[in-house]
C-alpha cells in the first residue's frame, strides 16, 4: 500500500505543477501532464487490483473519487489534446477530488 501513496504522492506534485498554469490562463507542460496522468494510472490500477485481491484494506470512499478524479483527468487531457481550452473549474473539480481521496487512503493507512 506505501507504494500506491507514494505513487499517487508524487502523481500529485506533477499535478500541482500543471494546475498552477491552467489557473493562470497558460499551458502546461505537455511532458509533466502525461507523467503525471501515468504515474496516477498506474496507482490507481494498483489500488484497484489490491481492492479486489483484500477489500478490507482500501477505502471504497478513496477508490470512487479517485476514479472519479480519473475520469476528469481523461476530459482534461482530451480537451489538451484537441488544443481546446481546458475548464479551469475541472481542473479544480479532478485536483480536489483526487486530494481528498489520498488523505482518506493515507489516513485509512495510517
């Protein structure tokens, strides 16, 4: 489970780092954006699989939001990638769902 903090930790440093410019009216960092979608995929689906495997261990309340802070994250990356504007209230909408979703698994955890 210290993996899949660590993993979502670090997820959300590279997040802070892209909703700072999209609050700002600018553009992130492409390369930032598709680390950071990349690491929270691959936490997530860690989390998922140890849902599966030991329910008991991961908070259900954690695992919804942070399906639902992913699924912000897809309309997010599609509107980046059709060199749309991307919603700035979505982008506030996925970092906070996605944050309280690791202080419920870190404190479910600790």
């Amino acid at each position: 489970m210290i993996t899949i903090i660590v993993l979502f930790a670090v997820a959300a440093v590279f997040g802070l780092t892209l909703i700072i410019p999209i609050l700002q009216g600018k553009t992130p960092s492409r390369a930032f954006l598709f680390i950071h979608g990349g690491l929270a995929a691959i936490a997530l689906v860690l989390l998922i699989l140890r849902y599966v495997n030991e329910a008991a261990a991961v908070p259900v309340s954690s695992l919804v939001l942070f399906v639902i802070a992913a699924l912000g994250g897809f309309v997010l990356i599609s509107q980046d990638l059709q060199k749309k504007p991307v919603p700035k209230a979505l982008a506030v909408v996925h970092a906070g769902a996605a944050v309280v979703a690791f202080l419920i698994l870190l404190f479910a955890v600790l």
